[in-house]
C-alpha cells in the first residue's frame, strides 16, 4: 500500500492506493469515529462491492442511498435523496459520508456531506480511474445544471480516500481509457518526466497490470495534491487542473449529461487547447501531433460531436468557473509539461480552433 498525503492543516488526510483496500477493516476504524455511517453507492457499483465495505462497518447504524448510475444523475434531485435519507434516520453532525463509486457518487455525496448540517465527514473510495486519480483528491464537490457541469458545489475536504486498484478489474473499457485522460493531463501540465513514461508505458495501463496502474495513480495523485496544497480555492496555480475542461464541459453540456463521459470531452478539450497553444506560438505542429497521438492510443477521440456548432460551443463555454467579468479564460500549453495560468482568448482565434476540430458557424 502506498500512503500520500494532502497536507492542508487541521483538513489534511492521507490517499491509501493499493490492492484490496476495501476489505481493510483498520483504515475504515482509523477514519470513521462516528457510530452513523450512510454509504452513497449507484446501481453499478453496489452489487459488486457494497457488501464488502458494509462488513467493515459492522456495529454500526448503518443506512445506503443507491442512486441510477449515469453523469444525468449528478443532480440537485439525486442529491435531495441523500438528505432524505440522512434526515429520515435522524443522523447527526458527526455521521460519516461514505462514497462508494466513481466521480458523479463521490463528487454528489461530497457535496451532500458539506451540505448536511453545515459539514460531516465523508470517505472517499473511488472506483473509476478517473475519481482515483482526479475527482476524489482535492475536495471539490458539487452537482450539474442543466445550464452548466459543476456550477453548484463547495470545496470540501474528506477525511480520507481508499483507491482500491483492484476494483479496476471489473471497470469497462471504456471508463478505463476516460481515466487515462486526466493521467494525461498530469504528464501535460506539470510532469513531463511522467508524460515520457505514459508514452513508454501506455500498453501497461491498458492491459491493467498492477504494479503499472498503482505507479500513474501514485504520480497521478502526487501532481494533484501538490497543486491542491498550494491552491486548495482555485485562485492560482490550482486552475491548471482544469486544461481542456472549458472545452469538455461545453461538450458534456451541449450533448446531454452522459452521452459522452467525462474524460472522453477532456480528451477533446485538451486537443482544442493544445491546438489554441499553437496558434498563440507556445506549441509546435510535432508537439500538438504528439498530444493527439497518445489521446488516440488511449482509445479516446479527439474531435468533437459533429452536432455543435460553434455558436453554441462558444454559448457553452461562456458558463465557465473560470470566466471573470464575461471574458472567457481557458488554461492552455505553454510546452508540454508546464500549463499557464488563465489565459484571455480572442473570439476570432478561438473559432480558427474549434473549426479545425470540424466545428462550423450556423
């Protein structure tokens, strides 16, 4: 097992990553100190693995919300449900969240968690690539509008997360290589060193082999809690997490929460972003190929449904976090490796890109 940790004073907490996690019995007496626990799960994920956590929790007044499985459920609605449930048992200031399932469970249950009574504590165990190595470090929770991904939400950290990497093996293709978009997007903005590897190392990921997918959760967690320690709001350095996100959330939010995963538009949104970078003199022709090329070897697209426009794209990318004052500022490349903070794009330039990615005015 390996243990890092997000160091953020009296809100710091450690990232266990490893085999088996789920089934050990100390990590969940050493972070749950209340005798309520309520397990937020979905349809997917609970058949599979809800009762191996539940045998962790034995003596315990325990309660389960299992909500449909699918980003459309990343609701005000399904969130409601949750508090149903917390209410309707009577749980206290100090019961304990537990998310068990991917990013839309773990970033709703959080959000539930830092609604509940102003604050309780929460668990993250993370079943998707994806909410390993991203959404489940950091504390950023919330739920989607139908005008925007993400824009009802607090920062709020939990009191640990259990990447369980064995749980990868009954994680669909396709979610897996979603995941392996924002591992990518760790080597893109601030690790080189770990961009070469994924470049050497992709098949690994691939075929799942063990000791390669604890080394890019670890590195991946790595890069993010360093971020997180030194920008934990968002006001700085944190933002170049979000490279392609402007972009991708547009994509998730014109198309229909769901249709296209989440790390599937980041795929595209960091290919629209490496191709801005180029335009404005920071990348190469050879750098942006090179992006495109190890998106594609995760089996991710890189062009956007052809059913936007780029009116809409650009209506879309107008309902950003990022935005001030209605200026649109997107993270982009400065080379591969090292992203810039928000940067201001023109509108005419920004068009050039999203048409080069077969996007066409009305």
């Amino acid at each position: 097992m390996k243990t890092l940790n997000v160091s953020l004073g009296e809100r710091s907490y450690p990232i266990y990553i490893g085999n088996n996690l789920i089934d050990n019995a100390e990590l969940f007496d050493r972070h749950i100190q209340s005798r309520q626990v309520m397990v937020v799960s979905n349809t997917t994920i609970a058949p599979l693995y809800l009762d191996r956590v539940l045998a962790n929790l034995q003596g315990k007044q325990v309660s389960t919300v299992i909500l449909p499985d699918g980003e459309s459920y990343k609701s005000m609605d399904s969130a409601m449900l949750v508090f149903d449930e917390l209410l309707g048992r009577k749980f206290s200031r100090n019961a304990t969240v537990i998310a068990l399932g991917g990013g839309v469970i773990g970033d709703l249950a959080g959000f539930a968690a830092a609604c509940y009574q102003r604050g309780v504590p929460f668990m993250q165990i993370p079943t998707t690539l994806l909410a390993q190595v991203d959404s489940s470090v950091g504390g950023k929770t919330a739920v989607n509008h139908p005008l925007g991904k993400n824009m009802i939400g607090a920062f709020y950290q939990p009191q640990c997360v259990l990447a369980d990497t064995t749980v990868l093996n009954t994680l669909p293709d396709r979610e897996l290589s979603a995941g392996l978009a924002e591992v990518v997007k760790y080597g893109l903005i601030r690790d080189k060193e770990f961009f070469l590897w994924l470049e050497a190392n992709l098949e690994a990921l691939l075929d799942r082999v063990p000791d390669a997918l604890i080394y890019a959760i670890e590195r991946s967690c790595a890069n993010k809690a360093e971020v997180v320690v030194a920008d934990e709001r968002e006001t700085g350095e944190r933002a170049t997490l979000n490279l392609g996100h402007t972009f991708g959330h547009a994509i998730e939010t014109g198309m229909g929460y769901g249709v296209c995963l989440h790390g599937e538009a980041v795929s595209i949104g960091m290919c629209q972003a490496a191709d801005l970078s180029r335009r404005l003199g920071w990348l190469t022709d050879a750098d942006v190929l090179r992006i495109e090329r190890i998106l594609q070897r995760c089996h991710l697209p890189i062009t956007p449904p052809v059913e936007l426009n780029t009116d809409q794209f650009l209506d879309l990318m107008a309902v950003d976090k990022k935005n001030v004052d209605g200026k649109l500022r997107l993270i982009l490349l400065e080379q591969i490796g090292k992203a810039t903070l928000p940067v201001s794009v023109e509108v005419g330039v920004l068009k050039s890109t999203l048409e080069q990615y077969g996007l066409r005015s009305l």
